[in-house]
C-alpha cells in the first residue's frame, strides 16, 4: 500500500516561521515534522511515500531526497508550477503514483495512530477516516463517529479508495465536498483515534508540541 503526506500548503497561519521554511520542514522535537512522518511510516511497514509539495517545495525535495536515508521509496508529486491543488487536487494530480487503496496523512498533524499498510476497505466503501476529540479550536466537530451521533473532528489521517475521486477534474479541489457526499451514500466509515493528535496549525501549537517532545 501507498502512503500520501500532504506537504503542499502555504503555512499561512505559521507565519513568521513560515516565511523562508516550509511549514513541513519546521522541527518539533528534534526533527522536522515532515521526518516524523516517514520514520513512523516506516515504521508501519510502508516502503512507497508519495508527497505533494507547491510552497518552498524545492527544499522538502531536497531535504528528503528519494527517501533512501530513511530507508523508504519516496515519489514527488510538483505543484510548484500550478500552486497548491488543495486536498483532492492534489490527489487527484498524484493518483498515478498510487496503490488503489492508499493511505493520505496531512503533514501538519503530530499523532501516535497506528498506520496499517495492509488496511482493506469495507466492501463498497470508498474511505474511512479517522477522527478525534474536538480540539478547543474546532470545538464542533466534522463528521459524525460510525454508528453515534456525536461529531468528531477529523484527524487528517484516512485511507482512500481510486474511486473516490473518479470524475474529478484536474485542478484545484477541496475533499469535503467529496466525503459529504460519499457519506450520504453510505460510503464511508470512521474510527475513533483516543491517542494523542496534535494540529500543528499556528506557532504557538508548534511550541507547546515541541516541549512536549523534548520533555518525553
């Protein structure tokens, strides 16, 4: 199976970090978070990474390389030309390069999930996702847990069917709308992840993560 680190975004929100470093290329820890990434990838079983990068992305390809320092395969998908293709864009511009059920990891999350490199898909099923608590930021959720009716936020963290994304264009696309309508056909099922997750989406995030780290 294929894994996908989506390492694309502008890292607006980082800022001032975030002005000459990729937000995937900033350490927590020790490492960059992009490396954290891979290592616990491997560590899974997964030798084939597929990463999309726009923003900066000439220096994740460089700091990374084919993977082979880390022990795996990692693929280039360069949106550098087109600017970032949001979510589905990206996957869709990347699907190629991968297996036909494949794994999609966000590169701005830091999270213990255990990642399964043989994960079957229930039969006519085109993703499942991972959620988590809501976080104080995103108090009302995204999407509701399998089988309840609470919301919980989704972790960026999913497995994908090819079929999801048949009939999307290539270009800029958002996943939501893709899931929501998976979901109201019954296409989609969750899990509930009660390990640690972090969104890495400001300084201050990175910080607090960083520490936290450092001190384990």
């Amino acid at each position: 199976m294929t894994a996908m680190i989506l390492a694309a975004g502008l890292g607006s929100r980082m800022r001032p970090l975030t002005n000459d470093t990729p937000k995937p290329l900033l350490e927590v820890g020790g490492k960059p978070l992009i490396v954290w990434h891979i290592e616990q990838l491997k560590s899974a079983g997964f030798k084939d990474i597929v990463i999309n990068v726009a923003y900066l992305g000439q220096q994740i390809i460089d700091h990374l390389g084919d993977g082979s320092k880390f022990g795996v395969n990692i693929v280039f998908s360069d949106e550098q030309n087109e600017g970032a293709l949001e979510t589905a864009g990206g996957i869709v511009k990347a699907l190629d390069k991968l297996s036909e059920t494949f794994l999609v990891v966000n590169g701005d999350i830091w999270s213990d999930y255990a990642y399964l490199n043989n994960f079957q898909l229930a039969e006519g099923k085109l993703a499942h996702l991972v959620l988590v608590d809501n976080p104080e930021h995103h108090p009302l959720g995204d999407f509701l847990l399998t089988g309840t009716e609470r919301k919980y936020t989704f972790s960026g963290i999913a497995y994908y069917s090819k079929r999801l994304f048949e009939g999307v264009s290539y270009g800029k696309a958002p996943l939501a709308p893709l899931l929501f309508e998976a979901m109201d056909k019954h296409k989609v099922t969750t899990e509930y992840h009660k390990g640690i997750w972090h969104d890495i989406g400001t300084p201050k995030r990175l910080e607090v993560l960083d520490k936290t780290l450092k001190e384990a």
